[in-house]
C-alpha cells in the first residue's frame, strides 16, 4: 500500500483529508515532520485560511523546501485548496501580498463575482489527458474560496510541457485543478466532494 | 451551469444524539446522528448542519466525539452551530472534523467574535446564522426585520439586515437566515426577507424556516437563497432531498 503524507502545519479540519485519502486506499500519516513528508510515496498539502498565514505556518515546518525537494525528484505532491494556492507565485489578500512557493507563475487574487465565498458544488472544465478526473469529467466538486488564479497563459517550448489546467467558473474564471508531472493541485476539496472527490483521490495514489 | 443549489438537512442534536424525530426509512438507530448522515449523503444532501442544543460540557465534548465520527464516514461538507462563543470552541470543532461553525447569540452579544474568527480561521468556516422576524410596530427597525433570540421569543434590539451586514463586514463568509415568522408554518419560506437580505450581502445565503412542499423551494432561490435549509420535512420523510433536487431543477436552478 502507498504511504502518504497529510501535511500538519496549522489548524483546520485535517481529519477529512486523512479519512478520504486512508478511503481511497492509501496508509496516511498526519505530520508536519521534514523528514517523513520527504519520504512519503506522495505528500498532500492540504490549506485553510488565509494565504499569509499558510505560507507562515508552511516555511516554519521548511514545507516549502519539503515540496521543492520532492519536485526536484519527481515525487508527487498534490495541493489542496489554500495548499494550491500557495504552490504559486504569490498570493493578495485584502492589499497584503505574500510571497508563494513559486513553483508556477501567477497571482492568487479576490474572485471577482456577484457572491463571494464561492461556496458549493460546481462543475469544471478538464481538459484532454487528464489523469486525476479521469471517469468522472461531468462530475461537481465542492468548492470554498474567495480567492483563485483568475489568468494563467500557459508558454510551452520545445522542451517543456505546459501544464494541464482544469478551469471552474463561479461567475468569474479560476484555475480548479492544476496537473503538471509530479505537482498537481485542486482548488475544491476532493475529501470534501463525496464519491467524485474519492473517485479523484484514488486516481491521485495510482500514480504514486 | 454555475455552481449548484444547495440543499442541506439539519439534524438537532443533544448530548450526541438526534433529538427532533426522525420516523423514515429503516434506520437501526434513529437517534444515531453518523447513520442519519450517512443517510443523507446517500440520498443527495450537498451539506449537513448539526445545531447542538446540549447545556452542558459533558454533553458538548459527545458532541464532539459525534462531529468526529461523522467526519470520518462522510464525505460532505458540515457545519455544526449552538453555543460556540469564542475561538476555542472554534478550533475545537474544526479539529474534530466540522469544516465550518456557526455562530449566533455570542456573535449578537459581542460583534467582535466575527473578526477574530475570521482572521484565525478565515471567512470561509464562519457561518453567522440570524433568527430574524418581522419587527413588530412598538420596536419599529429601519428594514422592518428584527433580530431575536430564545428561538424567537425574545427581540435582540438589532435591526436584522443591518446586522447581517454588520457581520459580513466584520468576517462571516456566510449567512444562515432564519424566518422565525414562517417556521414551523409549512407555508413556504419567508420570501422578502430572504430578498431583504440578498440585496444587502454578497456572501452566500441559506434560506430557513417554513418549507413544506417541493414548490417551496424554487422560489426561495428565486429570491435570492444560494442554499436551502430543513430539519422536518426531511426528517418526518414529507420530503425527501432528491424530491425537492428534481423540483428546483424542473424550475431551471442548477443542482448536483
């Protein structure tokens, strides 16, 4: 059975995400230790609240340098909701601007739609070849944020292979799920999103 | 398409246990709040609620004990209300499992529990639910809503559209609004305070209080609900989650 990391740097309900991964077939361990998130065949870095406060609470357990780390070896890492958020370059939240993970270009900024939080279920918009939605493309998953990536112009070359981005719309335009090689992120919450979300997380530990 | 009408039973808890009476389906344990969840999860609820009526702290750490064990056999979004006053009680709840927490009466006693709940935990755990009636003429609020409290026996002295702005301001990510004037009616839900409210806030809105009929419910979004609340409907089988789905998509309104 595949081992995987729940990453703990904060408070929040983590024990969810622990339940849905241990559901999806997967031995889940709880920790914010360097070491054992290095290890682990894939690391979940889950998020709640607010950008600032993640990316602190992340660079205090080195979570950062853990993620980087494990791209730089081709080790899977998925984010979840603020956990995906802070992979990217910074994030604003009411003026305040904090430095991201940087592991892909972009701003996390206020959704610009007539009820924000955006609160529910919705729909996304995958694109061809993906792996995380595979057999449940026409499924909602549940959402909550009120922030989001609302531009990403994706550059290939030669060399690279631009990422695969799944879009939502809540009355504006975001980034719902990000797969690029090792590194794949939701901005919903798959642990949260019933038989599709599970349906998500197990097609996650297959490729661990 | 856009994201989905929500529809959320709310189970009434006690020292643990489903207190309202719940006489559908074959349930082994009725009073047992993880099989009624898991219930409802089966049958399409997007959401459940949890209002913990408990007095007592040893009947709130059961309900604690309760949140956890649903957390782990459910997979849907829950909220869980009734007592919480302060940051503690939040981060308790999110431990065990609640992924957000409504507030009431603390909130109404001191504003300022929003904000810091908000800036700990973020807007998105923060529910503020308003019992909210028609302001009788002798204490007259400039909307014509007024806050109360007791289960709505008793007038807050707060005018209740100000108040769920006041809040929004301050933090709330979203707002539960409860018709006390329609609850318990079965009339239908109490549609211009519903739109009062819309009009008012940009968060989302859970509409509560006087569903009785499938045709209920499309109107309440109408008027602006991004969500629809019930406890007795679901729980005496007059409704059932799926029915009042098929209704609200039959009235053009997008659900899971």
């Amino acid at each position: 059975m595949k081992k995987v990391v729940v990453l703990d740097y904060g408070s929040g309900n983590l024990r969810s995400a622990v339940r849905a991964v241990e559901r999806a077939g997967a031995e889940v361990t709880l920790t914010g230790d360097f070491d054992a998130a290095l290890e682990a065949d894939g690391l979940l870095v889950p998020g709640v609240g607010a950008y600032a406060a993640c990316m602190a609470g992340l660079r205090e357990i080195k979570g950062d340098r853990v993620i980087g780390r494990r791209l730089a070896g081709g080790r899977p890492v998925l984010g979840i909701c603020v956990g995906m958020q802070v992979l990217f370059e910074r994030g604003i939240e009411h003026g305040v601007e904090t430095d991201g993970c940087d592991e892909w270009p972009g701003v996390v900024e206020r959704l610009q739609a007539p009820v924000v939080p955006h609160m529910g279920w919705n729909t996304v918009d995958v694109p061809t070849g993906t792996t995380l939605f595979d057999g449940i493309e026409g499924e909602r998953f549940y959402f909550v944020h009120s922030y989001g990536v609302r531009d990403w112009t994706l550059v290939t070359n030669d060399r690279t292979k631009a990422p695969l981005v799944t879009w939502a719309d809540a009355g504006d335009r975001f980034v719902a799920a990000v797969e690029n090689g090792p590194l794949c992120a939701t901005q919903f919450h798959p642990e949260k999103s019933g038989d599709a979300g599970a349906a998500l997380l197990r097609n996650w530990i297959g490729t661990l | 398409m856009g994201v989905a009408v929500r529809v959320i039973p709310c189970l009434d808890v006690h020292g643990g246990r489903v207190v309202k009476g719940i006489n559908f389906l074959d349930l082994r344990d009725a009073g047992d709040p993880v099989e009624l969840a898991r219930t409802y999860d089966a049958e399409g609820a997007d959401e459940l609620t949890f209002l913990d009526i408990s007095a007592s702290h040893e009947e709130r750490a059961t309900t604690m004990e309760m949140v956890s064990r649903c957390a782990e056999e459910v997979f849907i979004p829950l909220t869980v209300g009734g007592g919480v006053s302060s940051t503690a009680d939040v981060d308790r709840l999110l431990r065990a499992g609640a992924d957000k927490v409504a507030v009431n009466t603390a909130a109404i006693r001191r504003p300022e529990l929003v904000a810091e709940i908000a800036d700990r935990f973020g807007n998105q755990v923060l529910v503020l639910s308003v019992d909210a009636r028609r302001a009788p003429e002798e204490a007259a609020t400039d909307s014509g809503w007024e806050v109360t409290t007791h289960g709505g026996r008793q007038s807050a002295g707060l005018d209740a559209i100000a108040w769920a702005k006041q809040a929004c301001d301050l933090g709330a990510g979203e707002i539960l609004l409860n018709a006390m004037d329609a609850d318990g009616t079965t009339d239908g839900f109490d549609l211009d305070l519903i739109a009062a409210v819309r009009h008012e806030v940009t968060v989302p809105v859970i509409a509560s209080g006087g569903a009785g009929a499938v045709d209920h419910f499309p109107p309440a979004v109408d008027a602006g609900a991004d969500a629809v609340l019930a406890a007795t409907v679901f729980h005496f089988g007059t409704l059932r989650i799926g029915e009042v789905k098929d209704g609200l998509r039959a009235a053009g309104h997008p659900v899971r």
